[in-house]
C-alpha cells in the first residue's frame, strides 16, 4: 500500500535567502539549481513552535531519532546561537508565488528579497537512501508572500556617508607615501 503524501503550511516568517524568482545554482553556473528560502522561525512563538515540532515528530515516526531534519539554529554575525530556528525549503520546480490575497503575484519580475514575511505550502518527503543516510526534505509548493522585502545588493545600511569618506585633507603633506617608509614597499 502507498504511503499517504504528507503536506505543510507554515505560519507566517521571516525570508532568508531566499531564492524563489532564480534558482540557487550555487558554485555550479552551469548545474541545475533548486529554489529554496529557508524560513526563520521563533520557537516562542506558538504557531512556528508547532510547525517545528511538527517536523521533527515526522522525521522520529517515519525515520527514527537520527533522522536529518532540515531544521538548523539561526546564529548571529559572531556564531553564536540566536534561539531561533531556520527551516530549509526546496524544490527544483519554481514554486507558485502568491500574494497577500492569494492571487498570483501581479508582475512575474517581483524578487522576493530576504526580510520579506512570507508562507509557505510544501510536500514533506521522507527519505531512506542506499548510503544509509535518511530524513525529511520539505519540497516548495506554493509561497505567499505577505509582506515583500525589496532584495538587497550593496553594503549594509550603517555605511558612512559618501561626504564623510572624502573629508577635506589639509595639506598633501600629510599624506604618507612609499618615500615616507624606510623603503619598505607598503603592501
């Protein structure tokens, strides 16, 4: 008899990384990529406490304790652990992109960017390989997107201003050249 598919809808969360308009290619141009974002979820939160839950009583009744979860520790700049957990989705198919109303995004161009609040509906996959290694991959269905993030390409926002980069210099005199270091060549 055949398994019964098991799907999921998220709670409403936090996008990170999300590649949902192109797929991730990684370090492979010329490979196929998948689509993915992973969700940021806070387990003090009743609903995404659920949903991680959730998840991992699938992997421990369908693979065993050992079961790879794609379920990880968010953790900061410093590698520290935050609390929060990321919870990693996938496909190789793009998913169905949605808005708040449930109806498809307006302009197929619009880039989810990360920060951007967003559901998820997706097929949990159960997997036993050869190699011995099994778990829960969580397959990308359809996205919401409740609250877009425009995608960032620059540097972060603290940046001084393009004024205070060039403040007035004096004199050139101050300035150290190559002649000024004992001969040292300096780099």
């Amino acid at each position: 008899m055949k398994e019964k598919k098991i799907f999921i809808t998220t709670p409403a969360g936090e996008a990170i990384f999300p590649y949902l308009h192109t797929p991730d290619n990684g370090f492979d141009q010329n490979g196929d990529g998948k689509y993915s974002v992973s969700l940021l979820m806070d387990p003090e939160v009743p609903t995404h406490a659920k949903l991680i839950e959730q998840i991992e009583n699938i992997g421990r009744t369908k693979v065993g304790d050992d079961a790879h979860l794609p379920i990880r520790d968010e953790k900061d700049r410093d590698g520290d652990i935050t609390g929060k957990k990321l919870v990693k989705f996938s496909s190789k198919y793009k998913p169905k992109l949605l808005d708040i109303h449930k109806k498809p995004l307006a302009d197929d161009d619009t880039v989810i960017g990360r920060g951007s609040i967003i559901r998820i509906a997706a097929k949990v996959n159960v997997y036993k390989n050869v190699a011995g290694k099994s778990g829960v991959n969580l397959y990308l269905n359809v996205v919401q997107v409740i609250e877009l993030a425009e995608p960032f390409f620059g540097f972060i926002d603290d940046e001084p201003e393009e004024e205070a980069l060039f403040e007035d210099v004096s004199s050139p005199t101050e300035v150290q050249t190559s002649l000024d270091i004992e001969g040292e060549i300096p780099f």
